[in-house]
C-alpha cells in the first residue's frame, strides 16, 4: 500500500521521549521551551507559544485579538474547517471569501467586496504549503484596520518573496498533525512579535492565569496566580515536544526531500494538458505539505473514477480539502447554496491529493504517475 503520507521518525524520537519520561517531567515543561526556541529559530519571531493543536492556536489567536460575537472574520472558502470554526468559537460570523484555481488560496481581489463594518480580520491560509498573496492581503487589512491571521497549519518552513511565514501577520498558527510535514502526534504553535498578544495567548492557553499581573503574594510558597479571565487548557505536553525537537532537528532534510518527489511530480506530469500543477513562482517557497493537482475539465465523476482506481491498486488518495461553504453547518448558518463560491466548489470536487512524504520509493512514485497518466 502507498500511503497519502507518512511521519518520518528515528531513533532521536525515541532517545528524547526516554529522556523525557526518565526526568518524570511530562506536561508543559523544559522540553516545551525547547521545542519553542527551535521553531523561533526556523520560523523568525519574537515570541512562539505551543498549543495542543493549530485548531487551539487559531482559536487562542482570535480571543487574544479580542475577536467576538457581533464581529466578522473573512476566511477562504476552500481550506480545512477549523479555519473558519474558531471564528465560531468566539461567537463572531464568518464571511467567506472564493479562492483562485491557480493556488487555491485566497483570491485577493474578492476580499474587499466582503469587508462590512463588522469586519475585523482576515484569516489568510496558507493551503497545502503554498503561501497566500501577502502583499495584498496586508494592503487591504491596513486600508481597512484589520488584523490579519496566518494560518500556517500546512506552511512550516514555507516563504513569501523570501521570507518565512507567520509573522508578516499578527498571528501565525501552525500545526504538528501527522499529516504535516513534522509531527508531534498532535499539537500546535502560534508564533508573533507582539507582547501584549504573546501574554493573552499563554493566559487563553493556560487556565486563564495572567503573567503579567503579579499579586502581592507573588513568589511566595502559597501563591496561586491572578485569573482575571475565563483560559482553557491548550498545552502541549513536554513527551509531545520531546518528539518535536527530534523533527525539528531534521526538518531541512525532511523538506528537501518531499520537494524532490514534488518536483518530479512536475517533471512527469507537465505534458498533461488536463492536469493543472502546483507550479509556483519562485518567489513563492511552496513546501508541499499535500501534492495537489486539479482536473482541468472539473469532471468530478472522473476524479472519483480515479481514486476508486487508486484505491484498487492499493494507492490512498483524498480530495484536497473542503469547500467549507458547502458544511451542513455553514450553509444553515450562513443561508448558503450551491454555486455560491464556484472556485471553492471546483477545487473540492475536481482536485487529487497523490501521495508524497520524505524519501518515498521511485517506484511506488512511478506507479502513481502511471495511474495518473492512464486515465487522464
Ligand atoms: C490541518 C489544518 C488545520 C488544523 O490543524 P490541527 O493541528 O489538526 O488542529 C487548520 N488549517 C489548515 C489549513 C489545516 O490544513
């Protein structure tokens, strides 16, 4: 079987979690600031705080923005859901904004005709590794007065006109799901310059117990922390970070590879003219955390068609991801139809995710490419 990805773990996992466990220090603790400090050197900001997943970090971004009910947020149309269901979760509305087929981010020129005066952010996604228009997207959130978040969930080690994303934001969220290109299992960064964001997000994160705020007892045996606000408990444990740090280590290595096998993709699969690639320009670091194409005819009966092939030869496949005004939820809440974000809806139906993860078989590749080259 050719899996749609695989985690890449050796023995530094191994040698860290014993590391771990032997100190009997197990929740959010040395190895938490350590895996911290690596991702502040891979991703450049001032201040990273580990959460349990990206679900959490955007979740936690948009209360520390003071995001809520009566405000609205844009997000893409196409993207996983938790992009738009933390703007739920602090009671504010979403407005969606259509994607282009090019990189199945957000189309830049539809985000202003959504702005209301109920708008407060933007939550740019950075979808399968390849990273948002930026430049207009900060354009349009300074024009108006909106915060904007990264969400970089799919985008670890992924750069904009040369720059690593994250920060050219407020917020970034990042996440270390298994289908990431690094994993702790499950968990979550958020990564920003600002202070006074950094201290909401570790009281949001933790219980509510304010950092900055320090009583009079502070110091003391018996001091219990100031609560001044309603937290959640959003930590990462340290045997989660343990695993992180040894990812991180060779994340570089890791990166270079699933580009090779994405590369190669490209190489055999450019003659295509049914196929539209994830072919980027330069300026734009895509790290292909998912290796997407799109059937150019949007025939969603011959997508099916292939991955019911696929899954014959023993090849897992999946859609890109969800035209997320198409959820039961959204289209209830939102008095959504069909044909409402046609780009979105194409993407979902016409797109096919190949199976790509560091140092992946030549053959089983070829095998893939075979398939693809057959029915299309
Ligand atoms: C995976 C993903 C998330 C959610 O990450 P978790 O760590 O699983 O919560 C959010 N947004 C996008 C675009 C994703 O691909």
């Amino acid at each position: 079987m050719i899996p749609i990805t695989k985690p890449y773990f050796d023995d530094d996992e191994l040698w860290l979690l014993k590391e771990c466990l032997d100190s009997g220090w197990v929740t959010q603790g040395p190895m938490t600031e350590k895996f911290e400090n690596l991702f502040k050197e891979e991703h450049p900001c001032t201040y990273a705080v580990s959460v349990s997943s990206c679900t959490a970090a955007l979740h936690i971004a948009l209360l520390a923005l003071g995001i809520h009910a009566g405000d609205e947020v844009i997000v893409p149309a196409f993207t996983w859901i938790t992009s738009a269901s933390c703007v739920e979760y602090v009671g504010a509305d979403v407005r969606f904004v259509d994607v282009e087929k090019e990189t199945m981010n957000i189309d830049t020129a539809k985000i202003e005709e959504a702005i209301t005066s109920k708008t407060k952010a933007i939550i740019a996604v950075h979808l399968f590794g390849c990273p948002a228009k930026m430049d207009e997207i900060m354009k349009i959130a300074k024009k108006h007065h909106l915060h904007v978040v990264e969400d970089c969930a799919c985008a670890i080690g992924t750069t904009y006109k040369g720059k690593k994303v994250g920060t050219i934001g407020d917020i970034g969220c990042f996440s270390f799901h298994p289908r990431k290109a690094i994993t702790t299992g499950e968990g979550g960064m958020c990564s920003t310059n600002d202070e006074t964001l950094y201290y909401k997000m570790m009281q949001y994160k933790n219980h509510g117990a304010n950092l900055v705020k320090k009583g009079a007892d502070y110091g003391k045996p018996y001091y219990m922390g100031i609560y001044d606000d309603v937290g959640y408990n959003l930590r990462l444990s340290d045997i989660q970070a343990a695993v992180g740090i040894a990812q991180f280590k060779k994340l570089h290595k890791l990166l270079e590879d699933r580009k090779r096998c994405a590369d190669y993709y490209i190489e055999k699969l450019a003659g295509n003219a049914d196929i539209i690639l994830p072919v980027m320009p330069q300026e734009f670091g895509h790290t292909y955390q998912s290796f997407v194409v799109l059937l150019k005819s949007g025939d969603s009966e011959l997508r099916n068609q292939i991955m019911m092939q696929m899954r014959q030869q023993e090849i897992q496949s999946r859609p890109g991801t969800i035209a997320i005004t198409r959820t039961e939820f959204n289209k209830k809440k939102y008095a959504l139809k069909d044909g409402d974000y046609p780009v979105a809806e194409f993407c979902e139906d016409a797109s096919l995710t190949l199976p790509i993860y560091p140092f992946m078989d030549f053959d089983n590749q070829e095998r893939v490419i075979r398939l693809i080259c057959d029915m299309i």
